[in-house]
C-alpha cells in the first residue's frame, strides 16, 4: 500500500530581525556572524504567537491544500521543543481549532528538533496499518536562545503541517530510516528558560554523524546513491551544517539549494526539515526524488525516500513557502526582546 503526503501547510510569522542587529547589541563582528553561520536574518513570533496558534496556522493550511475533511484524521501529533503548556497537550489544541472530532488520538512529541518527522513516522504507521485514514503531523517552534549566545543568531519560530494518506498523494513515502544515539550536545531541563548546548560538540559527533549515518543507511537499504535524487533536505541549525553534511555524502550543492531555507528565516528546530521540504514540494514535478534527512539533539536522525506524484502538478499548495518568507516586517532589538519576553519583571498584559 503506497502512503504519503496528502497535503502540507506552512506558517512565518512575519516579524524579522538581522543578525546584524543581533550583532550590534553585543558588540560581536556582524560580517563574521552571518559568514561564519550563513544566516542573515531570523524569523521572531509576535506577542501573541506561540507553537500552539503557530500548529494551528499550518493544519488549517494543509487541510486546505489537502482539500480533505478534517473530520477524517485520525490522529493529530505536534513535534516541539517549546510548547506553550509542560502539562496541556498542544495537540488537543490544534485539534478543537481544526474542528475534529473526539474519536482520534492526540499526542505532544519531543525529541529536539525532529520531534515532527517522528510524528509523520508515527502517522505513516496508523495509516499503513489501516487504523486511521488520515493523519496530521505538525513540527513547529518557537525557538529559545539566551541574551547573547550564538543560538540568539539562529533560534527562529515556524512550522509545518503533513497530512500523511494513501489517496491522492502528492508525494509518495518509499521509505523510513532512523539512527539514534545518546548524545546529549544540547538540553534544557524543566525550570530553565534557555538552553545549553555543547558548542562545537553539536557538530560532531552530534549532527553530522546522526545525519550522515541515516542518509547513508537509507541509501544502501534501498540501494540507491546521491546522484538517484532530485533534491535533499537536512536540519538546518544554520545554513553552512547542510551543505556540509551533503558534500560529505556526495551530493552536490545544487541538489541543497532548493530547500535551503534556514538563511533567511533562521533555524525553526523542529519545523526546519519540513520547511525545507515544503519549499522543494512547492515547485517539485512527477517523478522527482528527495531525500529528506531530520536531526534531533540527544541525538538522532529521521531519514525519508520521497517521490512527487503527477497529482502535484495538478494541486499545487495556494499558500507556498515562499509568499510567508516575502511576507517580512524588520524589528529592533529592543522590540526582539519585548516580543521574546527577554526583558525581565515587565509585564505585557493590561492593568
């Protein structure tokens, strides 16, 4: 039974700071950052944005494209690292706003920055199974960077909903491959309100060995090599860790670029890969192949074979990436800071 992606739906907030802003505030050499990072500005979430109104933005989008029911899903998961409540499902959320209805199974997944594609994993299988006809797979955050940090260059906010099916797919799953170690390169435990992190250690043997070591074991498993795909899209913690990581595979840097969004609206942890992927699919034709690669701290990988359907061409997503990435207001720290909450013993709400 083929399964795959019935719809997607994207959301930015339209707020963006430049990391020379950033840069200016700390004294740091703006040029070094953004060449250093290959990152020029970030995504930021206004006051009343979080991962839960962030969910609802792209399952209402994907519903859209998909042009199904939402009657019919059957089990909604949202993949974060910052959702709004520590004990209140996100998904439930998503779930009353999209107008479900109570007979499904919700679910809040953590797993860093691949907590989404672990819910399209998890949905692939309902669906495989014949337990569900639809399910809906979000990634979104609204990432966290202490004052100062490198992460405050990159941490961003945004999603990305999956509609995983087996009818009128525009995209087919041929397959999944996962690679996962206890590697623990970054973490926040409950109470903290940034994270740490392992500086170079993220890179490796964090990133590149979990990113590295899924590509290549889905490849071998369905013996394919670099050259068999149209695109690939890695996690995106900066714009250089991709290109990197694929040169280091074999790809070349033209089968990258599609889908290397991050430089432009930072990193959105668990939304990166499927963003990415989003803006591949925008324009993808029948026939084309990606390989879709997640990385979460902790440490693991998520690794997708996907082939684009005819049925793409014919239903192309009336709200792509691209009209969310053009859709900009640019702020100043100052207000970066208000919108972020970094600005301590103030309060937003009204007397």
């Amino acid at each position: 039974m083929a399964v795959g992606i019935v719809g997607y739906g994207v959301y930015l907030p339209k707020y963006r700071i430049k990391t020379e802003e950033i840069a200016r505030v700390w004294g740091a050499d703006s040029k070094n950052v953004s060449n250093s990072l290959l990152i020029h500005e970030k995504t930021v979430p206004a006051i009343d944005e979080d991962t839960a109104t962030i969910s609802v933005e792209c399952a209402r989008n994907a519903i859209q494209h998909a042009g199904i029911n939402p009657r019919d899903i059957g089990a909604i998961y949202v993949g974060s690292e910052s959702h709004p409540y520590a004990v209140k499902p996100t998904a439930t959320i998503v779930a009353a706003a999209i107008d479900a209805v109570p007979e499904l199974t919700a679910a809040d997944y953590e797993f860093a920055c691949k907590a989404g594609t672990a819910a399209i994993q998890t949905s692939m299988g309902l669906v495989r199974s014949k337990m569900i006809r639809y399910g809906l797979a979000i990634g979104a955050d609204t990432s966290q960077g202490k004052p100062g940090d490198a992460l405050e260059y990159t941490a961003s906010a945004g999603g990305g909903a999956y509609i995983i099916g087996t009818k009128s797919l525009i995209a087919e799953i041929h397959d999944t491959y996962s690679y996962t170690t206890d590697t623990p390169d970054f973490w926040r435990r409950e109470g903290q309100e940034f994270p740490s992190h392992g500086a170079r250690f993220t890179g490796q043997p964090a990133y590149f060995k979990h990113v590295i070591e899924a590509a290549r074991g889905i490849m071998s498993r369905n013996k394919l090599k670099p050259d068999d795909f149209d695109h690939v899209v890695f996690h995106q913690p900066n714009g250089k860790f991709p290109l990197r990581a694929a040169k280091t595979i074999g790809f070349e840097e033209k089968q990258v670029m599609k889908g290397l969004v991050t430089p432009y609206i930072g990193n959105t942890y668990s939304g990166s890969t499927l963003l990415g992927l989003a803006r591949i699919l925008d324009d993808a034709n029948e026939g084309e192949m990606i390989l879709a690669v997640s990385y979460g701290s902790g440490a693991g990988s998520d690794a997708f074979i996907i082939e684009v359907t005819k049925e793409n061409e014919k239903r192309r997503n009336p709200k792509p990436l691209r009209d969310f990435m053009d859709r900009k207001e640019y702020i100043d720290y100052a207000t970066y800071a208000k919108f972020k909450s970094k600005i301590k013993g103030v309060s937003l709400e009204k007397p």
